[in-house]
C-alpha cells in the first residue's frame, strides 16, 4: 500500500507541473526526450495508471513505473544505484529504506551512491492500545509498563519492520521494558491490536483512524513533531513528555548519484511548484500525507540523519530479518 501511495503522487505531481517543455543540461542536451523510469517497491494501483495518462499529454513522454517491490525496498534501490546517472531512472525512496539497510546485504550506500532530489511528503505513526488496557494516557502507560516490567508487549509487522523500531525506539527512549510480537504483514499485527493479542503498537495514522473511530484501538499520541491533521486531537509524545520522540513515514525522489546537476534541479523545482497547487495539496490530504518539498541539500541531510538514527536502534534492537 505505502508504495502505491507513492507512485500515485509522483504521477500526480508530474502531470501538473507543466514538464512539457524540456530542459537542458550543461552539455546542452534536452530533458526528457525518452521515457523515465520511476523504480519502486510496490505494484502501482489505477489511480496512477489514470494520472499517467495526464503525463502523457502534458509531459509528451511517457513515465514508466518499474515494480520491483521485497527486501525492504532495497532491491527497487539496487536497480537505481546501478543505472546511468542519466535523469531517466529515479527512485521513490522512503522511511523504510533507511532502516532496511540495516538488515538486508545491499551493495550501495544511500549517500554515497545517490542524489538526493526532494523530500516530498510524510505523515506520522499514531501510538495506539487496545481499548482494554487501563492506560488513557501515554504518562499512564509508561506508568504501568513500568509497574510491570516485560509484562506489557506490542505488535509490528516483523522483526526490523519500522512498527518494531518505532518500538524499539520508544522503549529505550522512556526505559520500559516491552515484549516485542512480530507479526508476518502490518494488517495482520494491526488485527492483532484490535483482538486484544498485542496490547499496543504504533501504526500509521491513515491506517489508525478508522479503528480508532470504531473504537477498536484508542490512540494515546502521534509520532511527528507537530500534531498531524489526520488526527489533530492526539498531541505529540514530545508534548506528552517523550521529549524529541519523532519518527514518520516519508517519501522522496532520488536518483543515482553523478546525475546532472541541471536535471536535478530540474525535477526539484517542479515538485516545489507543484506541491503548492491546491489539488495536489488535496490530493496528498486525502492519502493522509503533508506536503513538504524540501532542497536537495536539505532532503541529503535529512536522509543521512535518518541513516543514523535507524542504524543506532536497529543495532540496539538485536533484531534480524529472517
């Protein structure tokens, strides 16, 4: 699901910008004038097949979505880390690949091997319980987890998943001690916290409001620094006393490093622009997604301090992929 979202708002965003009329790199050479090829881990659904017609008439080139989804993205990354850096093969990097390189052997280094472009979008994870256990609060479950030590426990969708390291994450960060309970998918774990199987588990926000609503899971925070507009009720865990908690499901556009210069400021601008009409805007709140539009030199920072962040827990965690 989170790499159809992304496929569909990078052929949103294409198909708005006005990309028809080709820039040139320093060579001199016009871009696009072939196809490009977007790489990403999952199977892209009709939405974007719809949007991608629009790219066709305003572009004048077709995008190519190439699905090469399993091992945590890296094998979508393996493909665009060996392409010509060329501007006609992109990857849609997320949250996910940054904690996956710490449990799959890949053969590229996410700085060294590519170009960061922009960080387009991210949305939160919201800490949610069963509606059974006796903590209405995040002060009160750290209280009672803290009562109980190891007697507490919370679900992920596998071992390494980012469900298991935001846990991870939040166990060393408030000094509980939590039964880590992997599950084979997300939905599967998230069937689990409604069933009273697993007690607590952080889950993206799109995925949280409906059970929430329903009253199958109660939500205690949100992940991200700023309260999310999915669930603007739920304050932050850094309001709530987990000081400089943060941890989000974002996406990005990068492509394989010594791409021209001129092409990545090229695309980079365009998202920028786009990213403020009020459709494409509507259309990333629908998907539960806020829009961010970074520079490229503020998207390669971020990433290489998400590299470190997630390489710290992973390693902490003792977790391993089977």
């Amino acid at each position: 699901m989170r790499y159809r979202l992304i496929a569909a708002i990078f052929l949103a965003l294409c198909g708005s910008t006005g990309l028809a009329q080709p820039t040139s790199t320093s060579s001199g050479q016009a871009y696009p004038v072939k196809p490009i090829r977007v790489v990403v881990g999952g199977s892209p659904d009709a939405v974007p097949r719809i949007l991608g017609q629009k790219i066709v008439e305003d572009w004048g080139q077709q995008l190519v979505v190439d699905q090469r989804g399993g091992a945590g993205g890296t094998i979508a990354a393996e493909i665009v880390a060996r392409s010509a850096p060329d501007g006609y093969t992109l990857l849609l990097v997320t949250s996910t690949h940054m904690m996956s390189v710490n449990f799959f052997k890949v053969s590229y280094d996410m700085v060294r091997d590519f170009a960061p472009i922009t960080q387009i979008a991210s949305t939160s994870f919201v800490l949610a319980v069963h509606p059974s256990l006796p903590a209405k609060s995040v002060k009160e479950l750290i209280r009672l987890a803290r009562q109980k030590p190891g007697a507490l426990n919370y679900g992920s969708g596998g071992s390494g998943s980012p469900a298991h390291l935001i846990g991870e994450m939040f166990r060393g960060d408030t000094g509980v001690n939590l039964v880590h309970v992997p599950y084979k998918t997300v939905a599967e774990a998230v069937t689990g916290l409604m069933s009273g199987q697993v007690q607590m588990m952080f889950v993206v926000s799109t995925a949280a409001v409906p059970q929430i609503q329903a009253g199958r899971i109660r939500g205690l925070g949100v992940t991200s620094m700023q309260r999310s507009p999915v669930v603007p009720d739920l304050p932050t865990l850094d309001e709530l006393g987990v000081r400089k908690f943060e941890a989000t499901a974002w996406y990005g556009f990068i492509a394989p490093a010594g791409t021209p210069q001129a092409i990545v400021t090229r695309l980079h601008d365009e998202v920028r622009q786009v990213l403020k009409l009020p459709e494409i805007t509507q259309r990333l709140a629908n998907l539960g997604l806020e829009p961010i539009g970074s520079s490229s030199q503020a998207f390669g920072e971020f990433i290489k301090a998400e590299l470190a962040k997630w390489a710290k827990i992973a390693r902490s965690s003792g977790a391993k992929v089977e």
